[in-house]
C-alpha cells in the first residue's frame, strides 16, 4: 500500500525484534514489496490508449520510486553491521537500475503507438520533469531518452501518406482548367512569419494534396524535433519530393493528353518547382535553423521535372500576331490554321492588294479614252 515512513519504521522494527529475517532478508522484502504495489499501480493503468497509459506510468515512477528510495535509506541507515554496504549499496542499486530499466523499455515499445507530435512531445516533457525529479537520489535517466524519441517513425510515416495521397489524386485528376484563386509569389514581401501553402496550389490538387500533408508533417514535427536527426528528416522530406517528382516524370511518359490537358500538366509541373518545392523547404526551415537550406540544396530532386518544362517551352517558339489574329484569338481562344505556310489574313491582303491594282489600271485605260474622244473633237471642229 501506500505506506508512509513512519509506519514503515514500526513494521521494519517489529521485524527486526522477533528475528525472522535477517539483514539481507529484511532489506530485500522491502525492495520486492515495495515493486509488488508499484506493479499493482501500473497493471490498473488502461493499456489501450498509449499515451494515457504512458502519463499514468511517469507520474508513478516520478511519486513513487522517489519516496521508496528514501524510505529504504532512512530505514536502514541505523544499521552498524561491517557487511552493509554490501547490502546497500549493490542491493538498492540493482533494484533502482530494474526500475528504470523497466520504465525505458516501456517507452520503447509504446511510443510508436503515438501518432500525435504534440502527445509525443508532452511525453518527453514529462519524462524530463521524472528524470530531473529522480536526480535527487541518483537516477537521472535523462541521457537515455533521446535515442527513444529518435526511434519514433512519425514523421517517416506522415511523409509516406502525403506521397501516397498524392499519387491517388494524379491517378484520378481531370485536367480541366479551375478557376483562378491566386498567383505564385516567392518574393521578399512575404512576411517570414507566415507560412501559409500558397492558395495558387489549390488550382492543382494533386499538389494542394500533398502540401497539406507535408504541412502536418511538420506540425507534428516541429513541438519535438530532435536536433540529432536534423540531416536523417532533411533527407525523408527530399525522398518524398523526389517520390512526387518521379511520379510526374511516370505519368508523362505512361499517358496521353490533348494540347490542352498537356498545357495544364506542364503548369502543375511548374508550380511543383517554383512553389511547392520552395514551400517545403520554408516548412522544414520551421522546425530546424537552417533547414531550409538543407533542402535547397537538393534541386537535382527536380531535374527531369525542369527538363520536361524546358523542352516543352523550347517547342512552343513565339511567332509574331497581327491585329485580326489577335482579336480572333481573344475572341475564340484558337490561332487560325495555316495553308501553305500562309496565314488567311496574309491570302486576303494579296487578294485586296490584286483588286487595288486592277481598279488603278482601270481608271487609267479610262482616262486615256476620255483624253483621246477629247482629241478626236476638236479635229472635227477643225475641219469645218
């Protein structure tokens, strides 16, 4: 039970009186009554909910433990006999070291069960808080907790499900062009503080898919980001990018598309190189000083992405539009075809400049009649 020092000294003396036990005996009924009732604490827990289970436990361990190692000092320091720090010493330390080698295997096998950055960081807290607590008699354990924490898979898993969504959407995207809800902008006008997906994403969804999950990613990273794993998650965010860049590279080669869907896949492509690689790099810069950098750094993650782009850019030379081509492009949204290398605008100004000439020609044949009827008059009148 929860028995306070001053009992445990009545009990403790009563024993020693009748001489059931002997030093040794008496020392170690202690230790194994006291992890009797500790154990009882721990087995009402409700081991369903890890992280409930994983509070109730740290807050037993950091009560308790310290008062039982008090307890036991005090209990037995009165004792003179040449043998005990024999008994102490390797007795009280053997049974301190199974606690705490105990409480860290615990940890070890339910922290991948949280799937939650801010419970994993309040459980790191409060493990923090039990170490520090237990320094006091001599059990500080927080030197072995970060490899725990380390171990924990969440932002691995997170990015495997921002790619996977990603590639669900593409799959199953229509290229239609959406409504306009925003621009690219990279500029230093942004404040560094917000950190916002651009709302020009949302007119690709695959990409607005996967921004959304990147973001969570790093929400639940940023509350416990050990700084031991700076470069090992800079290189599960690139692996992801690089995921997204292969699938766009797949998907151009494994499907056909008209002019129009093929204009609205290269700007989705675009927008992943100018946009949502940028914002990825801003995100883990949260999390990490210099982190941003990390991934910028990593731009071959995109190459065949830029090379695709380019050379679809490279196709599509501009040709110079006159002011009827011009207006029928806004009008209809198509260039008229061309025959014979020839635009119709062309054909028509030869036609009008053909009929201009002849009316030119015409008019001089009629003068000259006129002139010569003029001159065939006058030698009439001469005559008479």
């Amino acid at each position: 039970s929860n028995i306070q020092l001053p009992e445990c000294l009545r009990i403790i003396g009563y024993l020693r009186r009748i001489g059931v036990f002997s030093e040794y005996g008496m020392r170690l009924l202690f230790l194994r009554c006291r992890e009797a009732w500790l154990n009882g604490i721990l087995e009402d827990l409700d081991q369903t909910n890890p992280y409930e289970y994983l509070k109730g436990m740290i807050n037993c361990h950091r009560m308790h433990l310290f008062d039982v190692v008090n307890q036991y000092r005090a209990i037995f320091a009165d004792d003179t006999s040449g043998s005990e720090e024999n008994y102490d010493g390797g007795l009280l330390f053997s049974w301190a070291m199974h606690q705490i080698t105990s409480h860290l295997q615990t940890l070890k096998v339910m922290l991948p069960k949280i799937t939650e950055g801010g419970s994993l960081s309040n459980i790191l807290d409060q493990c923090m808080y039990c170490a520090m607590g237990l320094g006091w008699v001599g059990l500080d354990f927080r030197g072995l907790l970060p490899p725990l924490f380390e171990d924990s898979q969440l932002i691995s898993k997170n990015m495997s499900t921002a790619v996977e969504n990603f590639q669900l959407v593409l799959d199953s995207h229509r290229w239609v062009p959406l409504p306009t809800v925003g621009y690219p902008s990279n500029t230093v006008e942004e404040t560094k503080e917000d950190i916002t997906p651009p709302s020009y994403l949302m007119e690709h969804p695959p990409l607005a898919v996967f921004i959304n999950g990147v973001s969570g990613a790093m929400n639940e990273l940023r509350p416990c980001a050990p700084i031991s794993l700076k470069h090992v998650l800079a290189q599960e965010l690139i692996k992801g990018l690089q995921a997204v860049s292969d699938s766009l590279l797949l998907y151009n080669t494994t499907r056909v598309l008209r002019a129009n869907e093929s204009g609205l896949f290269l700007s989705l492509c675009r927008a992943f190189i100018e946009v949502a690689y940028p914002h990825c790099a801003t995100c883990f810069g949260r999390c990490y000083t210099s982190g941003a950098i990390l991934i910028m750094d990593a731009k071959n993650v995109y190459d065949g992405i830029r090379r695709l782009v380019e050379a679809s850019s490279a196709r599509e030379l501009p040709k110079p539009v006159n002011n009827k081509e011009a207006s029928a492009i806004a009008e209809n949204g198509e260039v008229p075809k061309m025959d014979n290398g020839e635009t119709p605008d062309a054909k028509e100004s030869e036609v009008i400049n053909t009929e201009s000439e002849a009316i030119k020609t015409d008019e001089a044949n009629k003068n000259s009649t006129s002139r010569t009827g003029q001159e065939d008059t006058n030698l009439e009148k001469t005559d008479e």
